[in-house]
C-alpha cells in the first residue's frame, strides 16, 4: 500500500507541477473574401463569421490554440473599383467551415497572475482545413453550387489582447486565409466528371484568400499554471 500511495502522490504532484491555464470562448466578427470577383481590398468585412476557440497557454510567451469558425464569404463586381470587373457584373455567395490549429505567440509576456492588467499584441498561424461549395458559372454567368469540396489554408493572424477581472481574456484580430484552392467564387471549377475549362475565368494561377476580422472573448480556467519547463 505504501508503494502505491507513493505513487499516487508522485503522479498528482507531476500533474499539479504541470497544471496550466486553459481559455474557452467564442469569436465574431466579419468576413471578406479575395479573389476574382468583387473587390480586392484586403480587409472589408462585408459578411457576419462566428466560431469558437480554445487555448492552451504553455508559457506566459505562447500558447497552443485551436478553434472552429463559420463564415459566408461573397463578392460582387459591381462592388470593384475595376471597370472591367464592373462590367462583367458578375457576383456569388459561399459558406466557409473552417477547423484550425497552431500556435499564438505574444510580442511581450501575458501574465494574468501579475496581479496587474496585462495586455499585448500577437501572432497566430498554423494550419487550417475547411469545407465550402463548389460553384462555377453557368452560360447564362450565373454563379451557382455544383456540390462540395474542401482544403487546406494558412491563417496568418495578427491581434492584440487584455484581461478582463483577472478571469476573461478579451481580443481583437484580423486574420487572413491564404487557400491552396482558386475555386472558392466558382472562377476555377473543377470536376472529374464534367469539363469546365470553357466555364472557367479570372486568373487561374492565382489562389483565394479569405480573412476575419472581429474579437474574441474567452474565460481561463484551471490551476494558475507553471511555466518552468516549457
């Protein structure tokens, strides 16, 4: 009994030592896509996105992150500042389902034990996969959904954040995609059982991107943590 007591209490003194601060809470904000149609500014929400988010705060410098995230994305040429885009007239609407994972890091450290209001900017990416229609352009240039695909994208995400009541984290980020996919408004279509090279337009050699922007709120919980060995 006094081996398995031992034990025990080297196991949850290992567990306490490395107990840490986690964060749970949810993001909104706006989305705006980039690509072959609509405008090409790089940030214009134009569309609501919303999702959630959780943290895991390793060190009072970075923090292991993974979150999930809803947005429609459209464009619309009679949006651009291009004449020729205005002229085609062209326009579409699709919903992005995004899951990701990575690592935020701090420009300074984030101590919310400090017994002071912290606050800094930060850095985010990682790696994301998400799922969206596949739309392409009818004869008659209308943009619609022919089923669904998915992939792979980068965010790349800066923010800038502060505690709340020693308890809330609160932040606001903008957060570009960059997809490894040119068919996100239905520019490059592509399908094994059907040709779309006919249907296809824009630059096909350009990939889209899409970005959020808007604030995140989590609440931490969890044993005050230990940064001494990570």
């Amino acid at each position: 009994m006094r081996y398995i007591a031992t034990i025990i209490l080297v196991v949850t003194s290992t567990f306490l030592a490395h107990s840490q601060t986690y964060e749970v809470g949810g993001m909104i904000g706006g989305a705006n896509y980039i690509g072959d149609v609509g405008r090409t500014n790089y940030i214009a929400p134009n569309s609501l996105a919303f999702g959630g988010i959780f943290k895991w705060n390793r060190s009072p410098r970075h923090s292991f992150r993974a979150s999930i995230l809803v947005a429609n994305i459209k464009g619309d040429d009679a949006d651009s500042s291009q004449e020729r885009r205005q002229q085609r007239g062209l326009s579409f609407s699709n919903t992005v389902s995004e899951i990701s994972v990575g690592m935020e890091y701090t420009f300074w450290e984030f101590n919310m034990y400090s017994g002071k209001p912290a606050s800094t900017p930060y850095l985010y990416t990682g790696l994301t996969y998400f799922w969206y229609d596949s739309l392409y352009k009818t004869s008659d240039d209308v943009i619609t959904s022919y089923g669904g695909a998915s992939s792979v994208a980068i965010p790349m995400v800066v923010g800038y954040k502060t505690s709340l009541a020693n308890r809330f984290v609160l932040g606001f980020e903008i957060g570009a995609r960059y997809t490894f996919t040119d068919d996100l408004d239905g520019s490059n279509p592509v399908n094994d059982k059907e040709d779309f090279q006919n249907l296809k337009f824009g630059n096909t050699n350009s990939d889209d991107w899409y970005v959020f922007t808007g604030i995140t709120l989590t609440v931490t919980f969890g044993r005050k943590p230990c940064y001494c060995n990570f």
